[in-house]
C-alpha cells in the first residue's frame, strides 16, 4: 500500500512525554513569573494609590500647607477593630469643622480589654475615595505595630490638612463633609530571638580557664 510509513508506538510515547515535560516547564514558568509579577506590583499599586487618592487613599504630608482659605469642611471620624481582636476602639471626637489648608490635630482612644498582651495594626481610608488626593497626614499611628498589656489604653493622635485644591473638583466641590476611618487588625507576636550556642572554640577556651 502507498503512503507514509506509520511511526512506532514507541516513538509517539516518546514523542508525547517530550511535549508534555515542555508544557509543564512553560506553565511552571509562566506561574513564577506572575507571582513575581504580582509581588513587583504591589509596591507600584501603593504609589499609584498615593499620588492619585484612589479607594480612599490618603496623602503624607512633611510639614503644613502653606496655605489657607475661609471655605470650611466637617470631617467626621470612624474607629473599628476586626472581629476577634479584643480592643475597644474610636475616636475621641465625632466630627470637627476645619478651614481648608488648616491644620488639625485629633485622637482616637484604644483599650485592650483582654487578659494578655496583644499587638495590631490600623489601616485607613476616607470617603468619599476621590477626597483621598486632598485629605494630608502629617502624623498617624496607621502601619506601625501596636502592642498593648492588659487593661493597657492610650490616646493615639492624627495631624492632618485638607488641601484648598478641593475646590477645584467637579466631583467634590460641593461635599460637606470628610470621613477619616481606621480599622484594627491583629499582628502575630513577634517571639524573642533564641540565644545561640556557643562557639566550640569559645567552650574549649572556657573550659581551659577553669
């Protein structure tokens, strides 16, 4: 019969691992590339977020603005803590009336209420989110660990200015009020480092002085 010769059973199979190794390395690589890829974007995504106020995102101030104008807005505060975590938590006043490009100075309250020590940590936004580009900290308690004893409770302040360009928003120039809200999570305990053991050439030196 005329055609092409039939190729081996042996040889498909051959064939068929070979393809399949060569797939299971590129789908592997491509795996570990959007895990580094993922990793890489999160430090960019919190850039983004900060130059441009997005979910809420608040900005860092060094110092004041400079600047200050007769328009006033409220800003209203909120304080939460996750469930499990075993703090009471809010802030000390509800809302305050600010002038924009003043600058303010506010607390929020925290008690553990439980029997051991517990440590966490607050993250924050603003509503409306596009009033994040205009609402500037210049101290927060916000990303550092806070470890509190038991029955332990204390003041924790927030400094902050709304920019004056608030006015030239077409989505907020018409708002009437801000809203600065934390929330607690809990943070692992970090342990106490283990001592190392001694060099052997420093238990041998000990040993010849006694």
């Amino acid at each position: 019969m005329s055609g092409e010769p039939s190729e081996r059973p042996g040889t498909l199979t051959a064939k068929t691992a070979r393809r399949g190794r060569i797939i299971a390395v590129a789908c592997a690589a491509f795996a570990f590339g959007m895990v580094g890829a993922a990793y890489a974007s999160v430090p960019l995504y919190e850039l983004f977020c900060q130059v441009t106020g997005y979910g809420g995102t608040t900005q860092r101030a060094e110092g004041e603005s400079g600047r200050l104008v007769d328009n006033s807005i409220v800003v209203r505060f909120d304080g939460n803590v996750t469930p499990g975590l075993p703090w009471r938590f809010g802030p000390n006043e509800r809302e305050i009336s600010v002038k924009l490009g003043e600058t303010r100075q506010t607390s929020f309250h925290v008690r553990n209420d439980s029997d051991r020590p517990v440590t966490a940590q607050a993250t924050y936004n603003v509503t409306p989110d596009a009033a994040g580009l205009y609402f500037n900290k210049i101290a927060c308690f916000c990303f550092d660990n806070q470890t509190l004893q038991p029955g332990e409770e204390m003041d924790m302040p927030v400094v902050f200015f709304v920019d004056p360009d608030i006015l030239e928003s077409e989505e907020l120039r018409n708002g009437r009020a801000i809203t600065l809200s934390y929330t607690f999570f809990p943070q692992e305990s970090v342990s106490e480092p283990v001592a190392t053991a001694p060099d052997k050439g420093e238990t041998d030196a000990a040993t010849d002085n006694l």
